[in-house]
C-alpha cells in the first residue's frame, strides 16, 4: 500500500509503498504523535524510514489493493 508522510515546514512528502497492512500503519503513527517520539516505518525494500512524531504534517495510509496482471477487464 502506498503511504504519503507530509512533514512540517517541508514543501515535499515522503512517498512510500509498505507490505504493513493499514491498520498497524495507523497504530504506529498514533504511538507516534500521542508519544512524541519517532515514526518509523520500513517500505516494501527493507528501507527504514524515521520522521520525528512532533514534525508530522500528515499521514496519508492508501486502500490496500490487489494488483492485477493481464488485459482483461474487471
């Protein structure tokens, strides 16, 4: 699922794709600004990324979805 991190007094957001499922992304973002501490996160190529909890801007957590293979509609 694609997650897009808007950090505070930062005109880019950090744009990612994580094999977490949405609910434990939302927990962790939580835990996150409820603590003050740190969101840390790992994408789908093992990359950890940390923003500090008190500089989010926004967290967008997209819909999980199965990616489809071939031409047909559905």
């Amino acid at each position: 699922m694609e997650i897009k991190i808007g950090v505070q007094n930062v005109g880019r957001e950090i744009v990612l794709e994580s094999n977490q499922d949405a609910e434990t992304v939302a927990q962790v973002v939580g835990e996150a600004i409820k603590g003050g501490g740190e969101l840390r996160l790992t994408d789908d190529k093992g990359r950890l990324i940390i923003v500090p909890g008190n500089a989010l801007g926004y967290v967008e957590i997209g819909a999980e979805e199965v990616r489809r293979v071939g031409f047909g509609q559905f």
